[in-house]
C-alpha cells in the first residue's frame, strides 16, 4: 500500500508542477513533456487508487493529504483514533471523512520551532503574512543549488520555524531533481510542499555572482525564493508564485533586490516590488 500512496504523492507533485508552470508562463507554456509523464504514472496506477484518483482530481487538484497531529491536513477534520492507526498501518487506502481525499501518514518537515506559527489573522497584509526581515539573505554565498536552499533553509532554522533544515533541504532538492525551479530571468522557486503544523512561509535571496540553476534561462539564478508549503496551501502558492514572478521580471524590482546590502533593506525592497502583485 505505501508503494500506492508514493505513486500518488508523485503523481499529484507532477500535476503541481504542471500548474506552476502554467501559473508562469501562461498559454505560451509546453506542457508536453509534463503531460505524458503524468498520463504514463496515471496509467500505471492501481486500478483501485485510480478509480478514487480519477475521481477526486475532477474536483480539486489535492487528492492525497498527509494526516497531521490526527487531523486531515487539508479540512482540518479530526480523525477517530481507529482511523489514525489505519492511517499509520498503511494496509488499506483511508479516506477523509469529511473532504473524502486519500490521507497518509507523513514523514515530511512540520513547523516546530519557538515561532508563532501563524500570525494573528488581520494584523499582517501582503508579503508580510509569508515572510519576514529575518528570512532575506541579500548576499547569497552559495555556489550551487543545494548549498543555496541550505542557506534559505537555515534563515528559517535561525527565524525560530523549524528545529532543523535537514528535510527541508531534501525535500526541495528532491523537487528540483523532478524539474528543476529556474524559470528564466534569473529567478529560481526551489520549494518544499507538505511541510505542516503551521503556514506558508517564504525566504528570499540574492545572488549577485548568480548560481547555476536547472531550468533558468541562461543557466544561472540570482534571485531565489525559497518556499515552504503546507498542503492546504498548494493552490495559494501557485498565485503567489505568479505574483512574485510578475513583480521580478520588471527591470526597477531586480535592481532594488541588487543593490540591497542589508536584510531590512532586501525586504523593504520586496515588499515594495509586490505591493500589488501578491496579497
Ligand atoms: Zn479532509
């Protein structure tokens, strides 16, 4: 049954990625590759799994859900103790009771640091409910891309998000491998999706030498934005990701981000540059 649930998990990934692409580069965007390699892991599907599949994806594109703190981490709904060790056993496909989505028990990162995990609902607007002056790093050191999801990771260790990076890490890198996050104009989105116990939260930062970046135009990357992403977010992070891809492509957003010396400096320069392209 797990062999199952990881083909889920990969085929749902496939399915993100497919959106985030189309949330970058429009209808001009070549889904080709992206479109047969999920036909191919549909395929290949159980065929009781890709009965539940084919039936959830219709109506949203979060199929499979990890269970978090007994809870699907999608509604939130709480899970009677015999479904929570169904969940964890892994012999049987458990679904939601209430959204009806596939739930499995996850490994990933979870938020567990000394920060607030979500800021008081009405105090915070834009930019500032995901990220913070304490997660730009204006002078990147790495030279590649694991070591600069490392440094992004770290600013959210340091930050007081999590206790440790180290799934973070893998998680993103993991993503990168699957398709790597340049996306031209050298601007990289390494993320890690299904990080729960808390909200979105995004780092940001600059390289001026540039890093090479799979993906990016060019080959390298010099502005990164290092996103980690409960579940329930996914189609949140995919308007974000438009939004801050809109904000960085203009000349005046990339050069601010360039010339700051200093994290209070880099984030007023983004929250500036995304003043109405994120909310
Ligand atoms: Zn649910």
């Amino acid at each position: 049954m797990r062999s199952i649930i990881n083909h889920l998990i990969q085929l749902q990934e496939l399915t993100l990625v497919r959106d985030e692409k189309r949330s970058l580069l429009g209808p001009k965007a070549d889904l080709s590759e992206l479109n047969e390699a999920i036909g191919q892991m549909a395929d290949s599907l159980d065929p009781a799994a890709k009965a539940i599949y084919t039936r959830l994806s219709k109506k949203d594109r979060i199929v499979v859900a990890p269970m978090h703190a007994g809870k699907c981490s999608m509604c939130g709904m709480g899970l009677a103790i015999s479904q929570v060790q169904a969940v964890k056993q892994c012999k049987v496909l458990v679904t939601c009771p209430s959204c009806a989505r596939i739930l499995y028990d996850s490994a990933g990162p979870t938020w567990s640091g000394s920060r607030p995990r979500k800021p008081a609902a009405g105090t915070k607007a834009g930019i500032a409910r995901f990220s913070a002056p304490e997660l730009m790093i204006p002078d990147l050191k790495a030279k590649t891309e694991e070591e600069a999801i490392v440094e992004l990771a770290e600013s959210l260790r340091s930050a007081g998000f999590v206790e440790t990076t180290e799934k973070l890490v893998s998680g993103a890198m993991a993503r990168e491998k699957m398709f790597g996050t340049g996306v031209g104009h050298a601007l990289a989105f390494p993320h890690v999706r299904g990080v729960e116990g808390g909200g979105l939260a995004l780092a940001f930062g600059v390289s001026r030498a540039g890093i090479p970046w799979s993906g990016a135009d060019g080959g390298v990357a010099k502005f990164v934005f290092f996103s980690a992403i409960p579940t329930a977010t996914s189609v949140f992070y995919l308007k974000l990701l438009a939004g801050l891809a809109e904000s960085y492509t203009k000349e005046a957003n990339r050069k601010a981000a360039l010339e700051a010396d200093a994290p209070e400096t880099l984030w007023k320069a983004l929250a500036k540059a995304t003043r109405w392209t994120v909310k």
